[in-house]
C-alpha cells in the first residue's frame, strides 16, 4: 500500500503528462517513476501498445460477441484468452483421437473468447491512446493480427510435414500440430494477464474513473447510437463482406479464370494480407498526421470498387488488382474503427465496438453462403457482381456519412490542426 501512494504521489506531483513534454521536469522530481513505469509517459503506453499487438495475435478465427455484460479489461480480457486457449487444446484434442464433434466444439469454444478479445483489444487502444495516436494503433494493431494470419498459413503446413515425418499419421498429425499452435495462444493469455495489470495500475495512479471508460458492455446503450455510428457499421458491413469471403474463394477464383498453379493462385490470394501487414502502420500514421477520416475511407472504398471491376470485367495481371485491394483494405481500417471512438460516449465505446463486431461477423457468416450459392449456380462472374454491389453500398454509406457529418457539423471529417485546436480548448 505505501509503494502504491508513493508512485501515486511521483506522479502527481507533476501533474499528468500525456505528451511526456514535461519529461525533464518529471525525472527531476524526487520520487518521480521512470518513463516505462509511468502510465501518463509515451513509453510506458508504448509497451502496452506492444502487448495490446500480441494480444490479439492468436486470433485467427470470427466469431460473435457474446450478449451479456461484462467489463472489457482486467478479469473479462484474462477470461476471454483463457476460452481462446481452452478452445484451441479442445481443438487439437479433437484431431488427435480422430472425433470431429469434438473439434467443432473446440472451435465454438475459441469463438465465444476470439472475437470478444478483438473487442477488449480495441477498447484498450482508444482508453490509452484516444487522440493523435489513435489511427496509428489501430494500423499497427492490423498489421500484427495480418502477421498472425500470415505465420498462421505458412507455417502449419510445414509443420505438420514435419511431425508427420517423425512417425505420426493422418489425424494424430493434425492433432500435434494444433497443440503446437496453441503456444501462440498461451502467449495472447500472458499478455492479457499483463495488460490487466497495467491498465488497473494505470486507473489507480492517475484515477480514471472505471465507468467512463468504455470497458462495459450494455446492450442498452444500442438505442442511443447516433445515425453517424449506424452509418460507419453499415460500410463497416458491406465493405468487409466483398473482401473476406472473396479471399476464402480466391485461390480457385484465379486458377479457373486466369489458369494459375495452385501454388501461384494461393501467392496471389495471401498478398492481401502480405500488404497489409508493413502498410497499415504507415497508413494509419498517415491519417493521424492528416485527419480527414471519412475522404480516407472513401479512397479506400473507391479502390476496393476499381480493383473487383478489374478482377470480375477484364484479363489485367491480377496482381494490379490484388495490390489495390491489399493497399485499400489497410487504409480502410486505419480511418474507419477509430471513428467510432468519435462518434460515441466514451462510457459507450466497449458496446459500439462490440455491436460493430457483432454484425460485422453476422454479415460475413451470411455473406459466404450467398457467396457459395451464387458460386454454385452462377460462376465466378456473377460472384464478382454480388461483391460489386456490396462494395457500392458501402461507397453509398461513406457518402451520405459526409454528408450528415456535415449536416450535424462533427468531428469525422476534421484536420489533425483542428482536432488538436479542440483538444487544447478543451483543455483549457
């Protein structure tokens, strides 16, 4: 309890610093914490940026939010890693003795905490970073996931190659090889044990009061979202059901239409992600030190219309196509989550961002079986068309979002000069 009030009393005797302007005054003070073990210091917000990445590291699957109330930090982030990592050794236990039923449970398991985490992960970006920094850690947080995904489809097929190799068969082999898997869960548990320890440290140092934070879900709050927020879901929805379900489709996509190798097709299809993964934090930096959200997320919305008109109307080199997609779906992520944190009551964020998840899986799930019929009856050209119209609704989304935006006048449109001009007002 004393070290408590004696790095509470270091703290404060310089009053906050979120800018870490006053650094030289604070390491003068007797008393005073060091920049890593002060929470209103950049570094230490740098570290729990890079725990915040490797938090959501292991989730590799979408799943919806489960509807009740809970607060997104401390014990609800702990139990959400630790249904990640029950779920994946159910998994892994399923394929060792051969029970597909078993396997199916595992994944339903590992859903009920994978998506819930990404929701506590972005509620802990906008609690630690909500300001200039904002669009940048949302672009690194991407970039790590799409690390993640992209480790995740290189290297279990060379695993699994490699236990099969030392005697093992079949579904033992797939077995081992998802427990192997499960070390990169254990390690998004050790960062939310971390992370919890940190934030409740932060809140008692410099008294952040827990329910103005947005780590509460209510389902309540739903009826209080603003048109804009239902605006930024609605693109949200639309956007993602043309990229995700045609990257599940794609590798056949360009081995039927442009008559790829397997091998090539799979290259062309992951580049997406390739992409994202060094751009999204040059991107999000970017519309940090620019602003402008919503002209962002209209580029990005424009390329992502251009690049399946090329793929679905012409024979160009599909790679054109796919750099354009991979470069647009980066940008879009950087502009657009962080407008929530905008539009909405801080006391509201862990519930937009939640709902935001929610209908966004709920879009994909039904979006991939509108997408395997179409593909089923109709070819890949008619898929390309129903992709089309999805990515459409979503530029009709970005542009009556300008224009309520500018109705109403709000902030989702401004400069990073003018953000910062209201911040300092306000802070005065």
């Amino acid at each position: 309890m004393e070290e408590e009030d004696e790095e509470a009393r270091g703290l404060l005797a310089n009053g906050p610093d979120e800018t870490g302007r006053d650094a030289p005054a604070a390491l003068a003070a007797p008393g005073a914490l060091p920049a890593l073990c002060d929470p209103s210091r950049l570094a230490h917000r740098l570290v729990v940026l890079l725990l915040m990445c490797f938090l959501g590291f292991a989730i590799f699957a979408m799943i919806i939010l489960p509807p009740f109330r809970l607060r997104l930090n401390g014990w609800g982030t702990i139990i959400f890693s630790c249904f990640i990592c029950i779920g994946q050794v159910v998994f892994a236990l399923g394929g060792i003795f051969n029970a597909y039923w078993l396997m199916e449970f595992g994944r339903f398991v590992f859903g009920i905490g994978g998506e819930s985490l990404a929701v506590a992960q972005n509620t802990y970006a906008v609690s630690w970073f909500k300001g200039k920094e904002l669009n940048l850690v949302f672009g690194l947080q991407l970039s790590m996931a799409r690390v993640g995904s992209t480790v995740n489809m290189n290297l279990m097929g060379w695993l699994y190659s490699k236990v099969e190799a030392l005697g093992s068969a079949g579904h033992t082999t797939l077995g081992i090889t998802l427990m192997i898997g499960a070390i990169t869960c254990i390690l998004s548990l050790i960062c939310a044990l971390a992370l919890a320890y940190l934030d409740q440290r932060a809140e008692r140092i410099l008294h952040k009061e827990q329910g103005k934070t947005g780590e509460v879900i209510k389902l309540t709050d739903v009826k209080d979202f603003s048109l804009p927020l239902w605006l930024i879901f609605i693109i949200c929805v639309c956007y993602y059901v043309a990229v995700f379900p045609f990257i599940g489709l794609g590798k056949v996509f360009f081995t039927e239409k442009f008559g790829f190798s397997s091998q090539a097709a799979g290259a062309i299809n992951s580049v997406v992600y390739v992409i994202s993964a060094p751009m999204s934090p040059i991107f999000g930096l970017l519309v940090d030190k620019t602003g402008k959200n919503i002209i962002w997320v209209l580029c990005a919305v424009v390329t992502t219309l251009a690049s399946h008109m090329l793929l679905a109307f012409t024979l160009w080199n599909p790679w054109i196509a796919m750099c354009l997609l991979g470069l647009s779906y980066s940008l879009l992520a950087c502009a657009l989550w962080p407008m929530v944190a905008f539009v909405v009551p801080e006391h509201q964020l862990g519930t937009a961002y939640g709902f935001m998840q929610s209908i966004q899986n709920l879009g994909l799930a039904i979006s991939s079986i509108i997408a395997g019929m179409i593909l089923d009856t109709r070819g890949y050209l008619f898929l390309e068309v129903f992709f089309i119209a999805c990515v459409s609704l979503s530029l009709l989304a970005v542009v009556f979002l300008y224009l309520v935006n500018r109705a109403q006048g709000g902030n989702l449109n401004y400069s990073a000069r003018q953000r910062e001009e209201i911040k300092v007002s306000h802070s005065e």
